[in-house]
C-alpha cells in the first residue's frame, strides 16, 4: 500500500499538541524515535512515555481500537505490553486522534541481542499461546480498518503473486507458489483467535 503521508508530523507538531492537551507535561522532553515505523510516527515524552502519531488516515482507525483493547488484553498476557495512558485529538492541522503511551524499554530481537534463543522461543510461544487463549467474540472482526488480518489471504493474492514474481531465481518459484496455493485453498475451522 502506498504511503500518502500528507501531514507534516515532526517534534514541533508533538509539543503543540501536548502543550494544548495535556499540559501536565508540556515540560518532557520529545524527541523522534529512530525506527518509528510505517502505520505511526512514534516519539519520546520524557523518559517513560511515547506519542504515537498515524501516519495516514488508512491508520487512524488503529488509535481506538489501541486505547479500547491494549488494558483488556494485558492482564491476560504473561509480558508487559504498551499502556495507553491518553487519546488526543485533531487539532492544529492534524487530522486524526493519536496516543500517548507508557514507554516500554526495548530493542529490536536479533539473535545478537538475545543470549539464551531457547528461552526466548519459549517465552513468545508462552506469549502466543495466551494470546490466542482470549475469547474473541466481542473482538474487532477482520475488514478494511486492519487491512484485512485474520480474513482471508486472497485478499493478498495479487500482492503475494507479484512478490514471488519479484524475487525471480532467488527462490523456488514452484514451492513457494505451491505452498501460497495450498494457504489459499485452507480454511480456519477453529475459534477465532
């Protein structure tokens, strides 16, 4: 999907939004994370919190989905996930509800950073497993507001084609479209997860 980013989001923007807003802390400090991602523009507030910005209106049905589900769900998971401690609004040219967030320290996972890979396999498959235990039914359902995650993969079908086409002889062409074919032709029949 394209990026249309047609807002300005900068640390300037950041600290208008917060001054007006939340003015009890007007005074942190912001600054841009480095690799804050593709759906949002993510920056520090202080030491403990981050503001996360979408970063087109395909996103900014995230924002509320985020700040209804993210305290539902951690007290069922058995790892820290983010809070969501506050919801902006539109305001001063940006057209969409945002967040702030409590700041989980981190980095990204690989395999130079990871001393024991056994335990970690086991702590994400301990973290999927309760994840997939929670009941769904009054869950967000697949659509366009998640780009279609959790429904059916046709709905990447021609990205997925052309992706494989892309990559030419650095794969398996066969295989890959082989087993692409097989997914296509699966169904879930279990509980949503």
């Amino acid at each position: 999907m394209p990026h249309t980013n047609a807002v300005t989001i900068d640390a300037e923007l950041v600290r208008a939004l917060i001054c007006t807003q939340f003015p009890q802390w007007a005074n942190l400090p912001i600054q841009p994370i480095e690799h804050s991602g593709w759906d949002n523009r993510t920056f520090y507030l202080g030491e403990h919190m981050s503001v996360r910005m979408p970063s087109g209106a395909q996103y900014a049905a995230q924002v509320e989905k985020e700040q209804y589900w993210l305290p539902k769900l951690a007290p069922l998971l058995p790892l820290k996930i983010s809070t969501p401690l506050a919801m902006g609004v539109p305001a001063r040219g940006y057209p969409w509800h945002w967040s702030v967030y409590q700041w989980l320290e981190g980095h990204t996972a690989s395999r130079e950073r990871i001393p024991n890979l056994r335990q970690f396999a086991v702590d994400l498959a301990k973290f999927l497993h309760a994840l997939h235990q929670i009941d769904t039914t009054a869950g967000p359902v697949a659509g366009q507001h998640k780009f279609y995650r959790g429904g059916s993969l046709h709905t990447y079908d021609a990205e997925a084609r052309q992706a494989i086409a892309m990559l030419g002889d650095k794969i398996d062409n066969d295989i890959v479209n082989a087993i692409w074919n097989a997914a296509l032709a699966s169904t879930w029949e279990k509980a949503s997860v």
